[in-house]
C-alpha cells in the first residue's frame, strides 16, 4: 500500500510551502544580466553608419542614409543581440536591448524612427609647408 | 576530436548484394541522404560497434529509378519516401510507398530544380 | 473472421505534444497495424543554405527544435569546424559539454512531466515541470534565453562564464537534486506507474538492432550504444558508460532517462571541475569551408547525424539532418502492432517524439 502513497509526502510538503508560481503581471518579471529582449534605438546618438542592417542575419533592419530614418520589422527580428554588439557608437551604443518583449501591435507594421543627418565636422586646414 | 569516416563508391547494381551482405554482418542502417551536384549523389550509411561507413552511388538528375532496400531494412522506408518527395527519384519496390504524399508539399521535388533558363531579350 | 475498423490518431490529440498522425488498423480493441503520416510542419530548412552564409547558418540549426535546440547547433558547428580544420579552444569544449548535458537534464524532465500526464498522474507532472523551472533559470543566467539559447559560433562559444557564476551553479545543482530525487522515487518505485507501464510496447534486441533504433529506446532493449563514447569535442574528459536495460517495453524507458539525468548531473560536476582557468572561449574563423563530413552527435533522444558539405564559397553547397525521431518511426511501427487501443499513447510517447525535428 505505501507504494501508491509514494507522491503523498511531496504533495502535502509542497502544500504547506510558498506558491512558486509568479503573479505576473501583477508582480514584476524577474531577469538576469544577460537576459535577451526587445531592440531600442536611442535617436540622438545614431549616426547612419547602417552596420546594424548590414549584421541582421534576417533583414529585419533597415537603415537610410539619404532620408535620414532607422526602421525595424518586430516581426522578423529574433533578438540575437547582433546589432548591439556591432553598433560602433562610443561611449554609449546607440542601440540597446529591454529586458522585455516588444508591447503587442494592433498592425503588421514597421517602427520607424527618424534619426537627424550629421554632418562630419570640417576638416582642419593644411598648412602649405606640410603638405606633400 | 573527430572520428575517421570511409566512403565507398558502388554502382546501382551492386546495392542490392552488398547491403544483404551488410545485413549478415550485423551493421545498423543509419541514414540515406541525397546531394545534388551536376548528378545526384545517393548516400547509404551503415554503423556497427562506433565505425561508420559510408556506400555511394550515382544517379542522373531526372528520370532516374533506384531500387528499394526495403526487402532487407524495413526502416529503409521513411527515407525512401523521402527521396521520393523532395528529389524526385523513383523507388522500386518500397513495401510502404506513400506516393509522393509524405511530407504534404504542393511542388514536386523542389531540391531538385532544374537551373532557371536564360531569357534573351528580344 | 473479426470485422476491421480504421481510427484516425491525431495529429490533434489532448495527450500528443507533437503533430503526428497515425491510421490505427483496428480488431476489436487490438491494434494489428499502424500507418504513421507525418508533413504537417515541413518548412524545408535544409534548402535555406544555399541562401544564408556558413556563419548565420547555426541560428537556423537552433531553430529547427525548441527542445534539443543547443545540440543542434553543436552538432552543425562540430561538422564546420571539421572541414575548415578548426582547433576550438579547451574552455569553449568544456562550455559546450556543460550546456549539452544540461539541455539533457531539462529535455529528460519534460519527457517524464509529458508521460505522467499520459497515464493521468496530473501532480506529478506539475512536479517534474517545477524542477525544471530551475534548470531554465540556470540557462537565462549564463546564456540570456530559456529556450533558444544563442550561445554557440563556429570557432567557440559565444559568451563565457565566470567563476563566481561556476560556483553558484555547483549549489544550485545541489538544490536540483534534491529535489529530483523525489520525483525519481515516484517514478522508480510506484506501483501504478509500474503497472501501467510493463510489457507495454515491447520490443526485442534483434528487431531494434534490424530497424535501426536509437537512443534510450535501443538501450532500454539491450543495445550499447551512446554516441558520447566517440568522444567528440570535450567528452574526451568526461568519463561515462551507457546505461542499458533489457526489458524492451516503455518501463524500461522510462528507467533509463531517469538514470540519465543523475549520470547528466555528474557529468556537469565534472566539466566544472575539469575547466581551465582563464584562457579564451574562440578562435577566428578566416577562409571558406570545403569538403565534407558527417557530424554525430547524442542529443537528449538518440543519434543525430549533420552532413555538411561545402565548396570554397561562404554558402554550403548541402545541409542534411537526420534527427533520432526519424530513424524511430520504424520502430514505432513495430511496437504497435499488437497493442491495446488504450496503450497507444503511452507507446507514441515512450519513443519521445519531437516531429519539429523529424520534418524540418
């Protein structure tokens, strides 16, 4: 007979125990350091270099350099993190990842962000004594 | 660490014989896999105590039959069916032959297309 | 004579976790033969690597499975490595090892969760899934995901592990026994799960070794055989035996994963033990691949075979997978004939399918 009973003793320990399930979303989620999420773009500090666009193994990045806009399909993009790591932008990245998924979209969509054209600052003059 | 692996050219003909002989000797069907280069390349891997060996064979790219192993490797008969759908190839005698229907795919052999044709503007 | 009914099987079916679907050859409640349909998720992977270079080629390995996702992207990587001649680094090998056994500790508990739930022991199911919460935990932490883990390159590992990280996992293992061997127990010593269990599903020696079965359903029927004994990539440090039951029929089964997830938690304790201090986790990848190899590797169900073939340009010329649940559909055939209709999805369980995989 104790060998049906044999799952009696976890269940009622378990019973007396705290719940382990979350209440999520009613209590925040809880992630580590590393945990993978959504892609966001912080405007101000990009620069159209396009290298993100060109490391996207699926394409879900695009990046114009002449109408000045940096747009991504949430559909496509499998949070690999790619694109943070090869944004050159010192000392801040401008792209970095939310410990979060994407908020649910009402439509299948691109999310565009318009990103200001910077013009590289001039270039120091040479004096003629120094030039080849 | 990587394992040494042979692989054996045979001709249609010989399949048959060998893979009984195969069977006598106790080695463990593993897969059959096809590659398509400028002909389709067919190959029957067998295992026994971790040495794996590897049989070759050829096949023209369209038009071509093979014949079943189904005799002696009952398993034999997904992989058959597989070939059958995704390459086109006609196998002869596979005791449980699903008529190009296994994998549920509209196109007819699409691993194996044939190259596009070059249009000349007029 | 007896009259013959056909009764369709799935593909949806409240105890089946994968799309499978069977025509059941009915005589009177015994099933006298069973006609397996498979080709409801074939997305055609493998022709994707005519489109995508070498290198982005591993995130579509990953994706073919949620469950054995890690090892099919050794399994890629091992072949790539080998034609190009690379000499992965000693930590990076022992990295690997690290999460392919950990993959096995977490694909072994939903299995036992999934064929609990079959025979209706719904709390024991909860259990086993509640203990493999904390393996999941243990993934996010070093890897950044719970499923899709994004931690394998061609030369290395992506990401590498600290030591404080190391010594905080050897507890938690700790933990995780304790609680495992609980569950174990049940699994181990109940008399129902025994009854349900026995002299179901039956299959001899010989007929697995003529249909080419593999993984714990050869071994559960007499048969030694584990890929890790080839001691590919790190396992040559790693010091295991297979572990092999006569029985044959779905008690058997079951046995052998719940010993392999203690021979696993070893494993893991060794691999910590046996990592270097410091030292790099890739090496870099220059040139082409070319030539060809088939890559074996154990995943959580059986034998896994990568033929990987490549012609000098960054796009491999072919991609073949065979996964363990393909080369079991046979068998499954086998072990239907013959059987109560009530047993048959305990006996579609027990082979542990994972059709994602089988049809790619």
């Amino acid at each position: 007979m104790s060998d049906i009973l044999k799952m009696c003793k976890t269940v009622v320990s378990s019973l007396r125990k705290k719940t382990f399930c979350q209440m999520y979303p009613f209590q925040p989620a809880k992630f580590h350091t590393h945990t993978r999420g959504h892609i966001k773009l912080d405007a101000a500090k990009c620069i159209l270099c396009t290298l993100c666009a060109k490391r996207c193994p699926t394409g879900a990045l695009e990046v114009d350099r002449v109408k000045g806009y940096w747009q991504i399909n949430r559909y496509k993009c499998i949070m690999c993190i790619e694109c943070v790591h090869a944004c050159p932008v010192k000392p801040v990245k401008a792209l970095t990842t939310e410990q979060q998924y994407a908020p649910p979209m009402a439509k299948m969509e691109n999310e565009r962000f318009d990103v200001e054209i910077k013009k590289p600052a001039a270039a120091p003059k040479v004096a003629a004594a120094d030039a080849p | 660490m990587f394992e040494t692996q042979e692989i054996i050219n045979i001709k249609k003909e010989e399949l048959l014989p060998k893979v009984s002989s195969l069977l006598k000797d106790g080695q463990r069907l593993v897969q059959i896999c096809c590659t398509k280069g400028s002909k389709l390349v067919v190959d029957y891997s067998f295992d026994k105590n971790y040495k794996f060996t590897n049989f070759r064979l050829e096949l023209d790219l369209q038009g071509d039959t093979l014949p079943s192993i189904t005799e002696v490797y009952f398993a034999a008969f997904t992989y058959e069916n597989e070939l059958h759908d995704l390459f086109g190839i006609n196998v002869v005698g596979n005791k449980l032959d699903f008529g190009g229907k296994f994998y549920r795919i509209k196109e007819t052999a699409p691993f194996n297309k044939p190259p596009c044709q070059e249009v000349k503007n007029a | 004579m007896p009259k013959r009914t056909v009764i369709p099987f799935g593909p949806h079916h409240p105890v089946l976790p994968e799309p499978i679907h069977l025509d059941l050859v009915l005589e009177d409640e015994k099933v006298v033969f069973a006609i397996p349909n498979i080709g409801f998720i074939h997305r055609g992977l493998e022709l994707l690597c005519e489109k995508k270079p070498f290198q982005d080629m591993v995130l579509v390995a990953e994706r073919i499975c949620g469950i054995c996702s890690l090892v099919h992207g050794i399994g890629f990587v091992n072949g790539v490595e080998k034609i190009m001649n690379l000499q992965v680094p000693e930590r990076a090998e022992l990295l690997r090892v690290f999460w392919s056994e950990m993959s096995r500790i977490h694909s072994h508990l939903l299995w036992l969760g999934l064929a609990a739930d079959a025979i209706g022991f719904e709390s024991l199911f909860m259990h086993s899934w509640r203990v493999r919460e904390l393996v999941l935990d243990i993934f996010e932490e070093t890897t950044g995901g719970r499923v899709i883990f994004d931690a394998i390159k061609v030369g290395g590992v992506k990401k590498n592990i600290s030591k404080e990280t190391l010594g905080r996992i050897l507890k938690q293992l700790d933990k995780i026994e304790e609680e495992y061997k609980q569950i174990a127990d049940v699994f181990v010593n109940d008399f129902t799960i025994a009854h349900r269990w026995s002299g179901v599903g039956v299959l001899t020696k010989e007929q697995a070794e003529l249909l080419g079965a593999v993984g714990p359903c050869a071994r559960a029927s007499g048969i030694n055989f584990d890929v890790r004994m080839i001691k590919y990539g790190g396992y040559d440090k790693i010091s295991m035996e297979p572990i092999v039951e006569t029985a044959g029929d779905c008690y058997a089964r079951a046995l052998v994963r719940v010993r392999e997830v203690y021979q696993s938690l070893d494993q893991v304790r060794q691999a910590i033990s046996k990592m270097p201090e410091g030292g790099e986790v890739e090496v870099k990848v220059t040139g082409f691949p070319t030539g060809e190899y088939f890559s074996r590797v154990e995943q959580p169900r059986g034998e896994v075979i990568y033929y990987v073939k490549g012609n000098g340009t960054k796009f491999l010329d072919r991609f073949r997978v065979r996964t363990p649940t393909f080369a079991n559909v046979g068998p499954l055939v086998q072990m239907l004939a013959g059987c109560d209709l009530a047993d048959v999805p305990a006996i579609v369980l027990a082979i542990d399918p994972c059709i994602s995989c089988t049809e790619r």
